[in-house]
C-alpha cells in the first residue's frame, strides 16, 4: 500500500481547486483560490505552485507527496504534458504545462482533460467503483464525457476520446456548437432542456413555468417535483434523447455503468429513469442488461479526486 | 520471435475453414470442409478437429502448433470458450467449446466472435497494421463491427462490445431485426442499399437498374461505375449514413483507423468517400483529422488469420 499523498488539482477559469488526496480517496486537506487567468499563463502556473506548496505545508509532517495531478478544461497532450487548447483560459493554446510546474514543485505532475479526471475520480472513489468500464457523463452547460475502460482513462490515439456530448442521436435535429446536427448536447444540457421548454410554452402549453421569469434547470425541477406535466416532459425527453446516445455506446462498449453527473443530473430519476427505460429498449439485450446507469457520487469533488488518483497510477 | 504455427478457424454455418499461420500472418497451409452444422455439435466439433489434424500433418515436420483460435458466428464468452447464442447452428447455444476441443487436440484452443476475430486480423496483418485503435466495419447481410483498442479485443463486460451496426443514426428511422429503430444497419448493409434504390424506382427515379431482375450490391455497382445516377446515390447515401455513425465513435473513442470490409465494400469509393466527407464535416476537428477511412485489405482470409493471430498473442 502507498502510503503517500497525492495531490488534485482542478483547474478552472475562475478558480483553482486542490487538495491532498488520501489512497483511499479521502481529502485530508483542500484550498481553494483564484484563477487569474487573465494575468496570463506563468501567473497561474504561479497560482497552481503556490496552492500545492501550502496544500504541502499544511499536512501531517510525516506524510509525503508523491504527485500532482491537475484536471483542466481544455484538450492536452497527456504524455507531453501540454494544454492545445483551452476555450476558457487566454494564452493557454499550444502551452507546455508539465516541464515547467516539475521544476517548480520538484516532484511528478500529469495533466488532463477536466472530464477525463472526474470519470476517473467516480470510477476510483464514487459511483464507479466496482465496474470494469464506466462512461461518465456530465450534463451541464454542455454534456461532458470521460471514458474509463479497463481501470484506465481511455484517451484514444489523440488523446480527445470521451466527446460524448458530440455523439449525434439526430442527423436532423439541431445543430450544435460544434457544428454538427443532432448532437446529445443539444438535448440533455441545460441549453437543450430550456429550450425545450421555451417552445412548448411558445406553442401554448399550459404550465406551471409560464409564470418563472428565468428558466432554469432548478425552476424546472421545483416544478417537476411539483407535478407540472410540461417540466417533467422535459426531463423525460431529454433522459430519453440520453438513453439513444447510452444505447450506442453500449452497443459499442459493452460497458457496465454510465454515471450521470453536473447540474443537470440533480434532477435525477425524472432524466435518469427515462434514460433506463430507452436503453432498455434499444440496446442489445446483453448490452442492457450488463449496463447500470447510476448517478454521479462526488459533485464537485471528482476532478479533484480523480486528478489525484491519476497522479497515484501514473506514479505506479 | 516465435516460430511456431498458430491455426486459425473460420467457422460459418456452411463451411470450416482452417489455416496455419506463420507470425508475419502468411497462411502456410489451408483447407476448407463442409460445416455439417445441421447433425449437431459434436459431430461439428469432430469436424473442427479432424480439420486442425489434417492441417498439422501437411506442415513442415520442424513446425510445432502453438495453438488454435477460432472465430464464431455468434455470442462468445471468450474467458470460458463456450458460446452463448449462434443463429446459424443448431445446438450451440450455452454450448461449452474450448474444454472439449482442448482435449481432442492437446493444444490450447482460443474463441472469439466471427467479427472480432476479423477486426483483428486486419489490424495484425491488414489494412488496420500500424494503428493503434481500429474500427473494422464489415458491410454485408447485415453489419458487423470489431474494435481493436491498444492492439487488443476490446470485448466489453461480457464479450459482446463492437456491435457498431446496432448505433443508430436516426432515432426515428427505420426499424431494424434488433427492434431499434434507425441502426446503422438499415442503411449501410445490402439490404438498406437494396431498399433505398427499390423505393426511388418505385417513386419513379430513371435509372438503368429498372432492367434488373434481382437488385444486389454487385448489379448496382456495375450500374454506379456506367454512370447511372441512381445506383451512386444509393452508395453514397449508404456512405454518408455509415460516416455518421464513424463520426460518432470518431468522437467517442478518437480512433485512429476505421477498416471498412464485407461485400458491399467492393463499392469502395463510391461509400467510402462519402463516408469520409460526413466524417470531415461531421467529426469534432482533430477526431476526423485523427480517423483513415480505408478498404479492408484480407477479404474472407481476414477471420482465419485473425484466429491465429489471437491464439498467438493468447500463448505470449
């Protein structure tokens, strides 16, 4: 057993996350600080040493850090250590991450995809535990994916597998950001289900959320709960267009658990059953059966849990 | 290096046919016999192995069998080589394989999936060679799928991952033999390419192929490289189809190659250029950038060598 600690780091446009990560997944230490990104890249390399440094300070004298796993949002060269892109933070194209911070800390640092991380901390220490190929799927803003087969993040050859939200259940349908038609994300955000909401009451529907000034996923959910037919409509279509895009990659994948989690997932069974009712009719028979579609355990903790461990197994 | 043989067996439910396999994948010696599926699993099995006899006793007297793998048209449970399901074989359902032939043979024997074992022979030894996560597509009756993750099967949870044909690409599209509506094998395989040129005739479309008595892939590429505007548009849409779902598992699993075989693939350009422009337009932009689109190289010789190239690497 490795006694040492890890430390995660989840890396925001706004703030930095980190925290020192027990074996177990315990977070015996946690700070949480400013971004600055727009004071430009060494600053918040600056910003992520400094945070890891007292993180460091901090924890029982006896215990060692082995390692700093950092999750961003953006898409990296895991090997190399470099952010190619990252659409929230300015001057983080094409910039090398993990030289730099090493010499710093003076100790090993992985990177990689925020969505890549959180998969892996649900996998190590949430609703993934115990299964040997999970899909995490985060329904937020967009929808997030991160692939873990065989225990491991699954990067495919340029290290951007996962892109589950761009799985299109509609050649038809929408278009999405990405340019695509049809892509889950334009129905199981919380952008697909508002507007789903906002053309049915375009349309006349009679409901509840007629009277919300904002829609949002929570104003729909507290109407929901309540009965309102058109916000559980809502859901359910959006767990619907969920469970096609789940059928596809269980049909694929063979995989054991989908863990659903982000905002949007809080309103849990009205999104997740319709989800289990459509894989369950569309999916092959052993692919429905040998899939759990479960919701997410750890919140806002899995990237930083998750990065952690990353940290932990690539250190072994 | 290992010189031993490895033979492969391509089981079908009409014929055996069995190889020995050097290590660079050439088929020293081959032979073919009849399948007799319909007077039951042993007698199969006695087939199976008087075939690996014969073919151990025609190899040169230096070479030594390291092993067997045979490919399945069915449902595999690899781990315990017994087969789960096969539609076209009587009697082999929960049918327990490997123990029986491990006896008759006194080598180890391997099972796999028809489809996987396919998808790997193209990767070891065909058009899939050199990449390290691969797609193959097999075009025919119906459509198959392999995958090879990191120069493995990827099976899933119980063996039954790579059915890519049952992805659907339109949720409200045509219902398919597994119940699901819109899988990708409604469009890509003879049948869809069949339907769709019957229901233009039927509308009314000119075409050269309404001289034809039988519609099949074959009538309708000699007709598409004559010129005749239906017969492309029949290809092509099955191209554009098969590159929405590529597109998607572009997306999902960042694969390097996608090796496209099976009858239909004999239109070659025709599909596989319209299934790369939707991929290119379709795929986020370093997933298509990542993906080659290309013809399988092994035609049927693909399974057979395939089986010998996982009982190969099942020995190491």
């Amino acid at each position: 057993m490795d006694n040492s600690l890890y430390i995660g780091v989840d890396l925001g446009g706004t703030n930095i996350k980190a925290g020192a990560v027990s074996d177990t997944g315990r977070i015996i230490h946690e700070i949480e600080t400013a971004t600055e990104a727009d004071q430009g890249p060494p600053h918040v390399l600056d910003r992520i040493a400094g945070a890891v440094r007292d993180l460091s300070a901090s924890i029982p004298g006896d215990a060692e850090i082995g390692g700093v796993g950092i999750g961003i949002p953006g898409q990296i060269d895991v090997k190399h250590g470099l952010c190619h892109f990252a659409p929230n933070m300015k001057g983080w194209d094409e910039l090398s991450v993990t030289p730099a911070l090493e010499e710093k800390l003076g100790c090993p640092v992985i990177l990689d995809n925020d969505a890549n991380v959180a998969a892996l901390g649900e996998y190590a220490y949430g609703a993934g535990q115990g299964s040997l190929h999970m899909l995490m799927v985060t329904l937020g803003t967009g929808v997030g994916g991160g692939l873990v087969l065989d225990g491991r993040i699954f990067r495919g050859v340029r290290d951007l597998a996962g892109e589950f939200g761009h799985m299109s259940v509609d050649y038809n349908g929408f278009v999405c950001s990405c340019g695509r038609k049809g892509c889950i994300e334009e129905y199981a955000s919380i952008r697909g289900i508002v507007r789903m909401v906002r053309e049915k009451l375009d349309a006349g529907a009679e409901s509840s959320l007629r009277s919300v000034e904002k829609l949002t996923p929570r104003e729909i959910y507290h109407d929901a709960v309540n009965g309102d037919a058109l916000a559980i409509e809502a859901f359910e279509r959006a767990g619907d267009y969920l469970g096609i895009a789940i059928a596809d990659v269980a049909n694929l994948l063979n995989i054991e658990r989908v863990v659903v989690g982000g905002g949007v997932a809080n309103a849990g069974d009205f999104i997740l059953n319709a989800a289990r009712k459509r894989v369950a009719q569309d999916a092959l028979p052993v692919a429905a059966k040998s899939v759990e579609i479960v919701r997410a355990e750890l919140g806002n903790s899995a990237g930083l849990v998750g990065a952690a461990y990353l940290a932990r197994t690539a250190a072994s």
